[in-house]
C-alpha cells in the first residue's frame, strides 16, 4: 500500500471510502448472526426449549439452502409480491393526486388533516373482517389491507413535497403561459418525484410488515401462509428459513427504492 503525502508534510494512508461502508457492514451482520448462534445455543440447551432448536443458524441455514436450491422461493414468493405490488399501485394512484392536492389547497388541507390523521393511526389489520366481507376473494382482502396501509405514507409525502416547491418555479411557468397540466408534468412532479418515492418506500415497508399477517387468511399460497404452514407441521427450521426469506426480498425492494431515490434525486451536494 503506497503511502499518500498529506496536507503537513507527512504521509497518510490511502483513505478507504466504500470498503469501510462495507467492512462495517459485513461486522454488523457478523454480529448478528452471532448473536443468533449464541440464541439457538440458549434454547438448545433449555430443557423447556429445546424444541425450538431447529430456530438455531445450522437448521435454519440448511432449510433455506432447501429452499433456494429447489427454486421454492419463487413458488412462495410470487404471490406475495403481487399482492404487495398491486396494493403499493392502488396506493399510489390514490394517494400521489391526493398529496398534490391536500398539498396545492389550503383549505383542502385544512378539512382532511383531521379525518385522515384519524384514519392512519388506525391499524390496517383492523379492517380485516370489512375486507373479509366486502371482497370475493382472498387475494382482494388482502390487496385491500395492504392499500389502506400503504397510501398513508405516500400521500403526506407527496403533500409535504409539494409544499416544498418554491413559489417562483410555479411563478415562471405561469408567465411562460404554462396551463395546469404542463405545470403539473413540467413543475410540480418533477420536483416532488423524490418525496413521492421516498414515501413510497415507507409505504414498502409498511406494507411488507403487513403483509405476513394479512396471508394468515384463507389464502393457500405465499410467505405468509408459507410460515403458517411450516407452524402447524412443527417444521421450525424451515419456518425460521422462511422468516429469512421475506428478510431478504424486503431489504432488497428497500435497496431498489433507495438507487431510484438517488436515480431521481436532482438535488446536488454543493461539498462534492
């Protein structure tokens, strides 16, 4: 390793940028798993336990290799991101024209924040026996649960972004003869497409958290149903791979929402 000169005549290492990001993140993940190791240890050797000890990495690490070898993840997990996909869509179509105009209208904002205040600390699997009733299916009731969990995020993001927006960009588009729609188009959703994605990434990980709960239902398919199932067969290792599981695909999807943030975030650090 070639020594650097620094700013006072003598030498400094070459700084060591992204490979500290990652060293500091392969040690918390090495904490992690021994904190898990020491935990499957604990159960193993409690009486009382002990059968919870397929909970431990060795059991759990080879259920989920089972899993990814014989390609059953993606028969488990496809339904679940479907139902996830489709409720984040309906969320977003609802919640991103509300936010723009809850976030335009004063008045508007005034009359809703109450009500919606109200609704959104209303947890969302409360409305599950309305959606029971309400929907034919299962997959439609879980849908709705996802929604109603989600367009939260999303809406007073997509608010709080627009009221953001300096008054002089919408200044200049009008007297450039800017009509509602090119102000919307050209104006108000670009500069607020990273409160809108930022929001839909809270809304992501609401609605994964949701989501294992709400395929509790009659569905036959899905991580949720899949945990449910390995519960009911005593299968603890593979019920601990499944857990590992839907760890992974959320930190991916929140991984994916984070470079589209970046992707479409226009603001530049004026340091670098």
């Amino acid at each position: 390793m070639t020594a650097i000169p620094d700013t006072q005549g003598g030498f400094a290492l070459p700084r060591l940028g992204r490979f500290r990001g990652l060293a500091n993140a392969a040690l918390g993940i090495a904490i992690l798993l021994g904190l898990w190791w020491l935990g499957g240890v604990a159960v193993a050797n409690d009486p009382d336990m002990y059968a919870f000890s397929d909970f431990a990495p060795g059991p759990t690490l080879a259920a989920l290799w089972d899993i990814l070898s014989t390609g059953e993840v993606f028969e488990m997990s496809g339904p679940s991101l479907y139902r996830v996909g489709m409720g984040l869509a309906i969320a977003a179509a609802l919640g991103v024209p509300m936010g723009i105009a809850i976030g335009r209208t004063p008045w508007l904002r005034e009359i809703t924040n109450v009500p919606f205040q109200f609704l959104r600390m209303i947890s969302p699997l409360s409305w599950m026996p309305i959606a029971v009733m309400v929907y034919d299916t299962w997959d439609g009731a879980i849908v709705f649960l996802i929604a109603v969990a989600a367009i939260w995020p999303i809406l007073f993001s997509t608010a709080a972004g627009v009221r953001r927006i300096d008054p002089a960009w919408l200044k200049v588009a009008r007297n450039l003869g800017a009509n509602p729609l090119h102000m919307l188009f050209t104006v108000i959703l670009p500069a607020i497409a990273v409160d809108v994605l930022t929001g839909i990434r809270l809304a992501l990980g609401v609605a994964w958290v949701v989501l294992v709960p709400a395929e509790y239902l009659g569905v036959t398919s899905g991580l949720g149903y899949s945990i449910n199932d390995a519960r009911d067969i005593l299968d603890y290792s593979r019920l601990a791979a499944v857990v590992v599981v839907i760890g992974m695909i959320g930190f991916a999807l929140d991984y994916i929402c984070m470079l589209l943030i970046k992707r479409f975030n226009w603001v530049r650090d004026t340091a670098h």
